[in-house]
C-alpha cells in the first residue's frame, strides 16, 4: 500500500531537550508541529537520576524533567511520535521529505536535533551495570561517589576533565588508559595527575567489569607487563568520546570531521530551512540549557524561514 | 495474556508499556525489583536480569524494546 503524504510546517527529529525544547516554541507559534524521536524520549538526559544544574529546579529526575517538557510542547499543539522510525530524509530541495515506516512527511522546515551518542565501552555486561556503577555523565552522577573509589576510562581532555571533576567526590581515583601515553593537553594533564588521589594505568584495557547487583571489580590487562589483574572499585565512569547521531543526513549536509554538523550560533546548516540544534551541531559547550537554548534559537529561525 | 517483566523509573520499560497501550493489548506487569518470584520467573525465562522482557509464553521473549520483535512476537 502506498504511503499517506503528510504535510506540515515542521519535523523536528530527535525529541531530547534541544528538540522538546524546539516544539515547545513551534507550538506556541502555531507552526504544525511533530517531533520523531528514534530511541527515547528526552534523550541521554532521561537516565539522570537527578539534575541540579537546570535553573529553577534544585533538583529533578532527568525523567521527571523530560515529562514536563514534554506536556508542555504537547500543551501547545506539538505532536510527538516514538514509534515511527524514520527511513530517509530528502534535505536538499526546497520540497523537503522526511519518510517514516508508516507516513511520507513534506515538511517546510527540518530540526535536526539527534544529540550525540557516548562512545560505548566494548563489554557486553556493560548493560548490566549501567547506572549501577557504569556511568557516562560525571556532571550528573558524581555525586554518588563521595569518599568512594571510582575510575575515570579515556586518555583525552574530556576524560581528564571529567576526572579533575571527580576528584572532589572520589577518596581514590583511576585514570585508565589503553595508550602509553594520556592524549590530553600537558596542562590539563599536570592539573589532574598532581593531586595525590589520583592513579594513571597506562597501557591498561579494561577486559571485564563483574559485580553482584552492582559494579564491584574491574577485569583489567596491563597490555605492557602482559597481565591480567582484579581492580575493585565503586563506580567506572566512560569518557573514551562521542559520536554525533548524523549518519543520515551527511548526504545532504555539510559536517565536520567528527561528524557534527556545521552550523553557528543561528542553527542554520548549509542548506536552507534545515537547522541544527543542540549537541549534534558543532559546538563547544554541550549542557541542558544550551540544548534547550538551541532549541529555542532553532524553532525561531524555522518560523522566521516558513514567514518567508 | 502478555506480561511485561519490568523495573521502577526504567525508560525501556516505560517505552515498552507505552507502545502496548498503544496497540491496545493488554498486558500485566511484573516488577522484579520486589518480587523475588517475579525474579525467578524472569531468569527462568531469558537466563538473565535484563528488564523489560516481554512474553507470552514465557518461552519466546523480545528484550529491552524492539518495535519489529516485539510487533512478531504478538502478532501485530
């Protein structure tokens, strides 16, 4: 059977916050309005157990946050679709088509608000212990760590950032690192390596993480003694890099060499109508309010290009 | 009857309960979490603790949400 054509004002895809945040504002501007979310709605943040740095909560649950968003988009006439997966996307015309499993969608404008994908460690009882000791936000879930051991899994400036972070929580702090050297500017290397709780393994790859309910004992392999060691500790916290979610559209958009797509402060990509929004847009901070400050620029931008 | 073998606050699961009650079918759920039976159950099922898990039968089972599996699965 031949698929319905749909025609609205705009698609957003991606429904974290930078695009929950976009069809709030679309909403509000009587623009049709739909959000295609692949994964989860809310994105990476829906795992938070608690956020404290979204102004005008103390604290919230990263799902306690999403669902409020959430409504307040739908208050406003915004549709969102989890369970439509979206096929191909057609950006390069001023006809735009975004095809789904079940529909053919001819939006005027296109949000692109993927997010990013944390690189994830290849162990497959990773799964288990996510969240429960395995984790990927240090801003988010530091905190649990007060006094504990903990280790830091990357050799970068995000993995030492996240670990100079750390180290106000942790009583004792692993860097593990399967190069022979850290690839972090020498700077923001020495501001770690110098405080005393802190432990490089270099040339270290971590074989197994083991543990009850809970991580307890990292498998790891000193590749240069060639030896296979138990490390116990409390929580193993992954910053090995992320991977922006744009394999579908670097066909018809331009992106850096990390995959991001190019686009200013303005959300606008290199062809007309299509923005992009938050972490998935080339950037240098990615936290919550400038996902949600992306969001807004983004949803204003469509309607400024729709009115004309 | 379908049973959903789940956990409190877990995103998967709410996923997967949401897109039943889309399709209209009925389920029961199970909380692992409390249940030591329900626990049992669900490793006798898939051999592991990986929650949500959705059967029927208790023998062919979809883990975590997976549109196409779980759509064969109940025959939607």
């Amino acid at each position: 059977m031949e698929k319905q054509h749909k025609y609205l004002d705009l698609i957003i895809i991606g429904g974290g916050v930078t695009g929950l945040t976009a069809a709030l504002y679309a909403g509000r501007m009587k623009l049709s309005t739909l959000v295609l979310e692949a994964d989860l709605v809310g994105g990476q943040i829906v795992n938070a157990h608690e956020i404290e740095n979204y102004p005008g909560f103390a604290s919230i649950k990263g799902s306690a946050l999403v669902e409020k968003i959430q409504q307040q988009a739908e208050f406003f006439g915004a549709a969102i679709d989890e369970f439509d997966n979206i096929l191909k996307v057609k950006l390069t015309d001023e006809k735009k088509i975004v095809e789904t499993e079940s529909f053919i969608y001819e939006p005027k404008s296109v949000i692109i608000a993927t997010g990013m994908t944390r690189r994830k460690l290849a162990l497959p009882e990773e799964n288990l212990f996510l969240s429960k000791g395995i984790h990927y936000c240090e801003l988010c879930d530091g905190h649990m760590y007060q006094d504990k051991i903990i280790a830091v899994v990357g050799g970068g400036n995000a993995a030492l950032d996240a670990a100079k972070f750390l180290t106000k929580y942790a009583k004792k702090l692993y860097i593990i690192h399967r190069s022979s050297a850290l690839t972090a500017d020498v700077l923001t290397q020495e501001n770690v390596i110098k405080n005393p709780i802190v432990e490089v393994l270099l040339n270290t790859e971590i074989r197994k993480a083991e543990g009850k309910n809970v991580l307890e004992t990292l498998q790891l392999y000193d590749k240069k003694e060639e030896k296979e060691y138990a490390l116990p500790l409390d929580g193993l916290f992954v910053d090995i890099g992320v991977v922006p979610n744009t394999a579908m559209f670097a066909q018809d958009l331009l992106c850096d060499s990390a995959g991001n797509i190019i686009a200013g402060e303005d959300c606008k990509t290199n062809e007309a109508g299509v923005f992009a929004a938050g972490d998935v847009r080339t950037k240098v901070i990615r936290q919550l309010t400038t996902a949600a400050a992306d969001g807004t620029v983004a949803a204003l931008m469509a309607e400024k290009y729709i009115g004309n | 009857m379908v049973k959903v073998y789940s956990i409190p606050n877990c995103p998967w699961c709410e996923k997967v309960k949401k897109y039943l009650k889309l399709k209209n079918v009925a389920y029961e759920e199970f909380n692992v979490e409390d249940s030591d039976e329900a626990r049992d159950e669900l490793y006798k099922i898939s051999g592991d603790q990986i929650v949500p898990v959705t059967t029927i039968d208790g023998k062919n089972y979809v883990v975590s949400f997976d549109k196409a599996k779980l759509d064969a699965l109940l025959g939607l």
